[in-house]
C-alpha cells in the first residue's frame, strides 16, 4: 500500500516494489503537486488517483527511476535511436538539444512541468536568440524544439520513467501558414522561353523539375541507369541531401564555399519511389545533355570523378543541391519571373496537371 507525505504542499508518494538480494526493500516515489485553485477535498481524491495509479505502475513493473535529469535521458534516447534516423535528422537532432539541455537538461525527468517548457519556448522568441538576425527565433523553428521534446517526453512516459507526459499542456506558439508559391501557365511559357538561352546543365535541370514535379534532391541523385530512353520512363530511386559538418571543404561550380558531407539516401517514403512517363521533347533533351555530359568527362581526363549522376560538377562531383536553388534565384530575378524555388516547380506541375 502507498504512503503518503505532505511537505510544504508537495505531497511524496511511496510504494514498496519488493526486496532486493540483501532483503533490503526497494521503494520507489514519486511527487505530486496539486494545480492552484484545488480545494481540500480536491486534493484529497486526486491524491488518491495518483497513489493507486503508481501504485499499479509499480506493481506492474512499469515505472522507472524518475530521478533521471532530462539530458541524460535525451542522450540515452537518441544513442538507442541514432540508427534510425538519416544523418540529416540526427545532426538537426543534436543541434535541437544543444538549446533545449541547457535550459531544462538538469531538471529531473520527473520534476519537469509544463511551465518549464513553457518559459524555454518564450525564451526562444526573445532578442538574440538567432545568431544569424539577432532576433528570436521563428515560430517554426521553436515549434522544431517542441516536437522533439514530445518525442522524447513520449519515450519517457512509455518506459515508466514519468507519471504524464508533460509536453501536451505547453502550448508553443501558432506557426502562420506560407502561401504556395508556384507558377501560373503563362509563367511556365516565360520560364521555358527564358530557359533555351540557358547553359545546357540548367535548362535540362529546371525542366526537368517543371516537367516531372520532382524534388531538387531527387534529381540531383538521378543516374544515367535511371533513364529508358526507348520506354520514355524515368526511375526516381534516390535523393541527395548535404548534412553540415567538417568532415570536409570545397567550392561547388559557382565558387561558394561549403564545409559538409553530400550523402545520397533512398527517397523519404516507399511512395517517393516512383516511375515518371515523359514525352519525347524531354527525352530529345536529355539526349543532348548526355552528350555534354561524356564531352565533360572527356574534356577533364584524370580530373574527372566517376560517377553515373546525370546532374554533376564540373569534374564530375555530385552537385550541391544548394546550387541549383541558387541558380534558380538569380535566373528568375534575371527574367523578371516571380521568386520563385526549385520547389516551386513541383507545386507548380502538380497545378498545371
């Protein structure tokens, strides 16, 4: 049966989970603190609820050792789950608990409440937060902290190593919906026209994407095995992404500077994986490009990196996908089209569909 202990209007509840090698009994606790405004009698039935609750959690072997502080129970989640997520997820991971341990790291999992995730998301969004601006940090990207901690705050609770998942009382703030920026069908017109002036490597590139709805690192991760050219099918298989870090440095073909690791991974989801039926003028397309494609690889000799990536660097490198949306902004600003990404053009098939 649980005892039950009042301090300062902090109640501790304790339940006996046996006895240990020694005979030594093992007890667990637990605190519970009723919400302001409680009466007596209030009090006196929630308390009762908890102390059966843990009680049953106890007995059932579903409770843990709360003790445990936020950080060193983030760190244990993420090692047991690094496996599963790309390296682009883990390192945002990682960056994410580099604001979110410092604030509430060293309180223990149990103690944690909804006011302390509350005061750390304010605190997101007041000045100097964002190195890069000097203000707060967007609504978005607090709401990035939000879902990690729920992430993990979940796993807690599962374990038994809390009573209630906290994260669900903090409220982080609304995130306002962007417009969908595409292109209308006279748009579309303007950007093919502009397009036939364009080096070879960006007009097949942004056709492409216009053409076929793909995402920027779908094409990017586009090999030449990819291609039936008799079939007029094209096999989307793969994307690249780039994850930041040090593991090393270059120039990519239109002389920024990078400090990271370019990986190619399978699409996000099994429906990423697709087939795209296209028509012959794409085809005739990209039968001229291949043909620049083999002078570029003639032309480098021992410069030239192997590789079967239709869309490359000038030696052959995997390209930056960074590039081809940097290629866009200038190209669109250029022509007097809209601002417009590389992600637009997918919005933009599926609207002209």
């Amino acid at each position: 049966m649980a005892t039950i202990r009042e301090r300062s209007g902090v109640y501790q509840i304790r339940v006996s989970a046996g006895y240990d090698m020694r005979g030594k009994q093992i007890e667990k606790s637990m605190t519970w603190k009723p919400a302001t405004g409680m009466t007596p009698r209030q009090i006196e039935k929630e308390l009762q609820r908890q102390a059966t609750l843990f009680e049953d959690r106890v007995k059932s072997g579903l409770f843990a050792d709360g003790n445990v502080r936020f950080a060193d129970f983030a760190e244990r989640w993420l090692s047991l789950n690094e496996k599963n997520f790309a390296p682009k997820t883990l390192l945002r991971y990682i960056d994410l608990l580099n604001r979110i341990n410092p604030a509430i790291g060293h309180i223990r999992i149990e103690k944690l409440q909804a006011q302390h995730l509350q005061e750390f998301y304010n605190n997101l969004s007041e000045s100097g937060m964002n190195k890069k601006t000097g203000g707060g940090l967007s609504a978005k990207t607090i709401l990035h902290h939000h879902r990690l901690i729920i992430v993990i705050l979940g796993s807690a609770y599962k374990q038994g190593y809390v009573m209630r998942d906290v994260s669900e009382l903090a409220v982080p703030p609304k995130v306002k919906q962007k417009d969908i920026v595409y292109l209308d069908e006279v748009q579309a017109v303007t950007l093919l026209n502009a397009l036939e002036a364009a080096p070879l490597k960006w007009k097949t590139a942004l056709t492409l994407l216009l053409y076929t709805g793909m995402r920027r690192g779908e094409l990017i991760g586009l090999e030449w095995s990819d291609i039936d050219f008799q079939s007029g099918l094209i096999y989307v298989k793969r994307t690249v992404q780039y994850v930041s870090g040090k593991k090393y440095e270059w120039r990519d073909e239109n002389g920024v500077f990078h400090r990271g690791q370019i990986i190619t991974k399978e699409p996000k989801t099994e429906s990423s994986k697709r087939v795209i039926s296209v028509d012959n003028a794409l085809l005739q397309l990209l039968h001229e490009y291949k043909i620049w494609w083999l002078e570029q690889k003639l032309l480098n000799g021992d410069r030239w990196i192997a590789t079967d990536k239709i869309f490359i660097r000038e030696n052959g490198g995997v390209m930056h996908p960074d590039s081809i949306t940097d290629f866009t902004k200038k190209f669109a600003k250029q022509h007097n089209l809209p601002d417009f990404s590389p992600h637009s053009l997918r919005h933009t098939n599926i609207s002209l569909m």
